[in-house]
C-alpha cells in the first residue's frame, strides 16, 4: 500500500491484533505494530552448500608469485577443468582477478561480489574447521550442521550450532530459517522441542493462516472465511466460558497467535515493496531467489521476527562430471556481482549490511585433481 495513511481496516487489524501477538511471543516485546521497522541486530547468516562445493576452483594459485614447479603440478591436476588454455598462465589472466592478503592469489571471476567484499577488507577464508569422518554426504552435512565431530550418523533428530548459539544469548532471540525446509543448524537442544527458537520464513510475503482473495468465489476461499469468522467469535467465548485445562483452548490460541503473528508481518511489509532488482530477480535458483528475497524482508520486520541467525542454502555442488558449467553457475547465483546476496545485500540499509555476517559451509572438500569425467571427486576436509 503506497499511501501513508493506513486504511481503517488495516488500522484496526494491527490494533486487535497487538495483544495477541504479544502474548503469543512472536512480537518482541517493547514492539509495537505501528513503530518505525526497528535496526537489525548482528546476525549470522549461514549459508548451506549442499553436495561438497569444490572452493579450489573459486580460490587458485597466482602464477607470478607462487613457486613454478607447484603452478606445473597444480595445471597437470586441474588443466581439463578449464577447456583448451594453452597454459595456466593464460587460464589464469582469462578466469582470475588476483586479490592480496599479503599472498596474492585468484578468485574466479564468477565470484565478482565475493571479490569486492575481499577488496574492501570484509571477507575472511576459514578453512579446514571440521574434518567429516567419511566421505558421504548426509553424514558429512550433518557433522557440519551440528558442528559436532562425535555425531552419530543416523541420528538426525538432533540440535545444530546455530540453534545452540541462540539459546545462549539474552533475550531468546530466534534462528531464522529462510529457505524451503528447516535445516538441523537451526534446532536446539531440547529434545521436545526443536524448533522453540526457530522462525520458518519460507515466503516472508505469505506469512501466517492462508487468506480468502478479495473476489474469490470458491470452495477453498469460501472455507477459509468460514473458519476464520468461527475462530474469531469463537474465540473469546472460549476463553471467558471455559476452564484453563480444556484440552481444544490450544487450537484457539494458536490460531490467534499466528493470525497475528501473519498480521505484523504483512502490516510491517505492506507499504514496503520489494525492490524492483529484488522483485525480478533471475537467479538459475529459483529456491535461492525466493531466499534472498526473504533475506530482504527479514531485515524489514527484525523487530517482529527477533532473530539473531539466519539459515539459507543452495544445492547442486555435487560435480563430479563437467564441473565447469554447473559451479560457474552456482557461484554467479550465489557470489556473483548481480548474484542473490550481492543483489539483497545493495539494497538493504547502511545499518542492515553492517550488521550481517555471511558464512558458506559444505559437505567436504574436493580432491585437487580432476577426474576423467572434467569434474572433481569427494576429499576430506571442510
């Protein structure tokens, strides 16, 4: 909605709703529905490379400053990864962007985002910090999700680092979970419940209880109005006439709290439409620009979602054929100058971008050496 004073429908909609969301818990408190959208807070953002991510193709050897006889062996190992280059000197002018941390070294040029945060001092490279057991992916991607060397392999009803990290911090804050389904980073340590300080925001513009369209005349719209009146006048005769132990109060109170709760997002997004790159953006991910649109919409409402990690992931890494094509492509979603963070990141606030930290984890590495198919093998490593 474009004009600035709020329809009396809305107006009254984000008055009723207030109380409920408050005492509900998924309204921080202190936060009113009518306030200024509040600062977003230092939050992590992890971000899931799902198939082991062969990162020695984002990061190569410098020819000018590396030793000669490492840059032959390194070329004997990766040449067919790269098509017909005379030499690796050549490869490396046509595919690199040399950057310095005191060594100078190569980013792949698909990386473009990921190049200027470097150059502007706000990238680190971590390597090696778990070591997965094995070689397979589910065991390795729940060894790094759970940030536990000790995990056992078919357990996966477990808790993940992000959603041990939450639980230390003040104020209960939430892990916000961003892409399609929750992932075990997120999920703490109670065993029966998992997800008390988890946030699902799988479509942050599609929050809450489903919604009749204005003109829709049919049996899904017809139901959902039929329901929503009932709970709604049903609701506070429930709560005056019967007894606190009543076994059904549970399904009145949670359709109060997440009406409320879909309420204060829509009303905190409603005069805050996507940005024109956002809104059209064309990823080869259609999950991953989904994800970046939420990434968006999340820093809009911090104040309602009381977050202080974000989970996201992107699949497809898993190269053991024709690497080239398939992680040139990932990585221009994912790092790329008009990939899905450089493109959320530039348009969020000054205060936003300050206060997010992006972290990219994998399965395992990739073995150094190309295989006889043009793509790389699983290795050890993190």
């Amino acid at each position: 909605m474009n004009d600035p004073i709020l329809s009396r429908r809305r107006f009254l909609q984000r008055m009723l709703l207030g109380s409920a969301a408050l005492s509900s818990g998924l309204l921080a408190p202190g936060r009113s529905l009518l306030a200024a959208p509040a600062p977003v807070p230092r939050t992590l953002v992890n971000i899931m490379l799902y198939g082991g991510a062969d990162l020695r193709f984002v990061l190569a050897p410098d020819p000018l400053s590396a030793d000669p006889l490492y840059i032959d062996q390194y070329w004997q190992a990766r040449q067919r990864l790269y098509g017909n280059y005379a030499s690796y000197g050549d490869m490396y002018a046509a595919e690199y962007t040399t950057v310095s941390s005191g060594i100078n070294f190569g980013i792949h040029n698909s990386c473009g985002w990921l190049i200027e945060q470097f150059n502007f001092g706000n990238a680190s490279i971590i390597a090696n910090t778990y070591g997965s057991l094995n070689r397979a992916h589910d065991f390795s991607q729940l060894i790094v999700q759970a940030g536990d060397l000790q995990a056992e392999r078919t357990y996966i009803d477990r808790d993940g680092w992000g959603g041990r990290a939450v639980e230390q911090l003040s104020g209960a804050p939430n892990v916000l979970e961003l892409s399609n389904g929750v992932q075990t980073f997120c999920k703490g340590t109670d065993p029966n419940f998992r997800l008390k300080q988890v946030i699902h925001a799988q479509n942050m513009r599609d929050m809450g209880l489903p919604q009749a369209s204005a003109s829709g005349t049919g049996s899904d719209d017809n139901l959902i109005r039929a329901l929503t009146a009932y709970y709604n006048a049903r609701g506070p005769e429930v709560e005056a006439e019967k007894p606190a132990n009543w076994p059904f109060r549970k399904i009145f109170q949670h359709h109060a709290s997440i009406s409320a709760f879909g309420a204060a997002i829509a009303a905190e997004l409603e005069s805050q439409p996507l940005p024109p790159a956002l809104a059209n953006l064309a990823l080869n991910s259609n999950s991953f620009e989904q994800q970046c649109r939420n990434l968006y919409d999340a820093c809009q409402t911090a104040g309602i979602l009381n977050y202080r990690l974000m989970s996201m992931s992107y699949g497809g890494w898993d190269t053991h054929t024709g690497q080239t094509g398939r992680i040139v492509s990932n990585l221009n979603d994912v790092l790329g100058s008009t990939g899905g963070l450089a493109i959320a990141h530039n348009e969020l606030s000054t205060q936003a971008r300050d206060n997010l930290v992006y972290h990219l984890s994998w399965d395992f590495g990739r073995q150094l050496a190309a295989n006889g198919s043009n793509g790389t093998d699983h290795a050890g490593g993190a």
